[in-house]
C-alpha cells in the first residue's frame, strides 16, 4: 500500500506538470511553438464536421441558383443566425422577469446524541424531513421594463445584422459570378487572339517561302505568337482563380468545378429609370446596415432608462410553505412522531441611497453611448449617401464605356482584316499587320471588360441601395 501511495503521488504530480505546461508561453521567441497538445489540437479539427453538399458537374448554374446555395451554405450567413437565435433567447429570459420564481426543495436530517438528563446520558434519536415550496415575486422594479426593451432593440439589430449579411453574401456571389465570366471571355478572347497570331505568322512564313518577306518579319510574328500565347495562359489562370473564389463564396470547397452560363446569354439595361435622388432615399429607407444602427440607438436609449431606473426602490415579495415530518426516540421511553405545517412570508423594499457616484457614472456613461449611437447614424447616412451616388456614377461611365468599346471592337477588326488583307497582297508591311492584330487584342479585352462592368457596377449599385435583399433570394433560415 505504501508503494501504491507514492505512485499516486508521482502520476498526480505528473498531471500537475503536463497542465502546467498547457497553459504556459512559448519559452523562446525564435523558434515555433511546439507542444505535446498540438498533436490532440489537431486531432480534433480532424475530426469537426465539415459541412457539405451536392454541386452539379454538368448543370449550368445561373446567378440566383447560385446566390440560393450561398444563402443556404456560406457559413457568414449560419454565424449571423445562430447570433439572432442567441438574442433572441436573451430576450427571453429578460421577459422571464415578470413572472415570479417558484421553487421546490426536499431535505431530510437524522441526528444521533447523548442526552444528558440528571446523572445519566440517554441516547435520542431525531429525523427531520421536509418540503419546502418558494415563491417569489419582485412587485415593483422600474429597471425591469427598460431593460426588457433594450433585449428586444438588441435583437432587432441582430436581425438587421442578419439580413445585412445576406445582402453581403449575395454580393460577393454576385463579384465572384461576374469575375468568372468575365474571365471566361477573356480567355475566348485570348483564343482568338492567338488564333490571329497564327494566321500572321502563317502568311508571314509564307511570303518569305516565296521571297516577298524577310526573316525578321517571320520572327516578329513568331514574338507576336509567343506574347499571344502567354496572354492565354494568363487568362487561363486568372479564370481558375476566379472559380475558386466563386466556389468559396457559395461555401464550398474552392476546388469544386462549377459550370456557369456564358456571358452571352446575360441582358443588362441600356440605363437606369431612377434618379440618384431616388436611389438614395431608398437606401436610407432599406439599408438594413443603417436600419441596425437605429435599432442600436433604441437600444441605447432603453439602456438609459434603465440607468435611470438605479436610482427607484426595488420592492419584492416571498411566501415559503414546508410541511414537515418529526420522528424522535430516547432510550427507555416510547417513539413520538408528529407532522406540522410551517411557511414564512417576506416582504423587502431595496432603495439604494448612497453608492459613491456609480448610478450617477451609469447613467453619464449610457447616455453618451446614444449621443454616440445617434451620431453614428449620421455618419452612416452620409457615407450611403456617398457610395450611392458613387456607384450611381460608376453605372453610368460603364454605359458610356460599353458604347465606345463597341465601336471600337468594330473598329479594330476591320482594320485588323484589311491590314492582313493587304499584307497578302504585298501593299502593307508586317510591323502594320501586327499592330492591327495588338490592337484588336486590345480591344476585344476592352470590350469584355466593358460589358462585364455594367453587370459589375449595376450589382454594386443595388448592394448599396439594398436592393439585392429584394431581387435575391429570401433570406431566411440558411
């Protein structure tokens, strides 16, 4: 048994020093921490679930199919709702305040002693049981109301938040979609591009076969064929990219392939019907960013009322019931058993008088939070104001730009087609044909870019007008 004790010691001792080394720093800051709790830590994240779902290889998804899985698998969007069923539960429980507290106790004793009576001890017996039902019930409390309304203010805003981040979430889908696409033009463009490349140098090697050209000329167009190549492989990656950040935004894998609709079967408005004006007297209507604000403020206020509230008496009331069992035994005399009803009732009125300037402190510190909640609405409204009519702005600039990247694309390849036409024809030099061809490249970039721009800037338009909320899906449980 000896040996035992002293085993137990070490491995207690033991266990001491492995917490202790738990909840230690780094001993050294020039090296990474390591520690015999990184392997269990891993272990662990291992073993989390990952949550998962089902994307169709061969489906074509379209925007809103897209923005649908996204609101029902970002994580952003679980966060915010499990955060609003937390309010909500806090909520609760300040409304459980105006109800009384009832409560039920059972006890039993058992008591054994020498009685001393006259020159003898006599042993006695006693047990003791009984059971106790409370109640109690706060009649008067000023701060109770305040503070049940500042709960409920407080999970307006949550759920505010909540709706906030859908708008966000529909939004980066929304980048992310448009990005792809944008990027998948490209690379089309860049196709073609290379395409020409060929072409040139293809004429370029055969007017030299026939002594009209020089070698400089076919290693110039060779050059133009290798940058057009580099240009595809760029697009290439960028698309790759894109899709990753498009899968990560739905909330899934960012390896997970998604087919996607081309951009040739989206439709964007030749122009807006509102007026600026418009559009910012709704965002300051919808915005649910600036609708939590005012939810905060509420709350805020409710918190000064409730500061206020310090300063009242608090009046509480209580009544306990017991019925009771007695069973008692003395040596030499018979048992004796009895039951009895017994119960209080209480009445307590708190007022505090004195407690060194803290409610006075509360109430200075919970009313400069609203004048600083009242003042963040304002910033919030101007700023609105602001990325509206930024965005508004950006619209129509990408109108503008489309029109003249149209023209040019049309521009740029006609004179691609004659410049070619003509160096076949021995009228125009090589330096002419692949400027025409860099210019075309040029511009079939510019006009992707163009065309996705108005997708682009009219997503960003309705992401600060709060807009997405009503075109996008609902935002419900995720």
């Amino acid at each position: 048994m000896q040996f035992f004790r002293v085993s137990s010691y070490w491995l207690v001792a033991a266990g001491f020093v492995i917490l202790g080394n738990a909840q230690s720093a780094p001993t050294t800051h020039d090296r990474p921490w390591s520690s015999p709790f990184e392997q269990q830590i891993q272990t662990q994240n291992r073993s989390l679930p990952t949550p998962k779902f089902t994307v169709d290889p061969n489906k074509a998804y379209s925007l809103a199919e897209l923005v649908d899985l996204a609101e029902q698998h970002n994580p952003d969007t679980r966060i915010a709702w499990e955060r609003a069923k937390a309010q909500a539960a806090a909520l609760g429980v300040a409304k459980s305040e105006w109800y009384p507290v009832i409560g039920a106790l059972v006890s039993g004793e058992a008591d054994r002693f020498g009685l001393l009576i006259d020159e003898s001890y006599i042993r006695q017996t006693t047990t003791t049981s009984q059971l106790a039902l409370t109640l109690t019930y706060a009649i008067l409390d000023f701060g109770r109301t305040p503070h049940i309304q500042q709960e409920a203010a407080q999970l307006l805003a949550t759920d505010f938040g909540f709706n906030d981040i859908h708008r966000k979430v529909i939004y980066q889908v929304e980048q992310a979609y448009y990005r792809v696409l944008s990027t998948m033009a490209q690379q089309e463009a860049a196709e073609a591009n290379l395409a020409n490349a060929q072409t040139v140098q293809a004429a370029a090697q055969e007017r030299l076969t026939n002594g009209l050209a020089t070698r400089p000329d076919v290693l110039e167009a060779q050059s133009a064929t290798a940058q057009a190549q580099f240009d595809l492989q760029s697009a290439i990656g960028a698309k790759e990219t894109a899709r990753g950040d498009l899968a990560a935004a739905i909330g899934t894998s960012a390896s997970v392939a998604i087919s996607l609709e081309p951009i040739t079967s989206l439709t964007a408005p030749d122009n807006i019907n509102d007026t600026v004006e418009q559009l910012i007297d709704r965002a300051l209507q919808q915005r649910p960013d600036l609708l939590q604000q005012v939810a905060t403020l509420r709350a805020q206020e409710a918190a000064v009322k409730e500061a206020h509230a310090a300063y009242y008496p608090k009046l509480s009331v209580g009544v306990v019931a017991a019925p009771q069992f007695l069973y008692g035994f003395q040596e030499q005399f018979p048992v004796t058993q009895t039951s009895l009803l017994g119960g209080s009732a209480l009445a307590s009125l708190n007022w505090t008088i004195f407690d060194g300037g803290a409610r006075r402190s509360n109430l200075v510190q919970a009313q400069a939070n609203s004048h600083a909640a009242s003042a963040q609405i304002d910033s919030t409204r101007n700023q609105i104001a602001d990325e509206v009519w930024r965005a508004y702005s950006n619209v129509k600039t990408a109108f503008r730009q489309r029109e003249a990247a149209t023209a040019l694309l049309q521009s740029a390849q006609e004179s691609y087609s004659a410049a070619l036409e003509a160096y076949n024809y021995g009228v125009r030099n090589l330096l002419d044909v692949t400027n025409a061809q860099r210019v075309l490249a040029q511009a079939r970039s510019t006009d992707i870019n163009a065309r996705t721009q108005v997708l682009t800037t009219l997503a960003e338009l309705a992401f600060r007008t709060g807009d997405l909320l009503s075109t996008g899906s609902n935002p419900g449980k995720p």
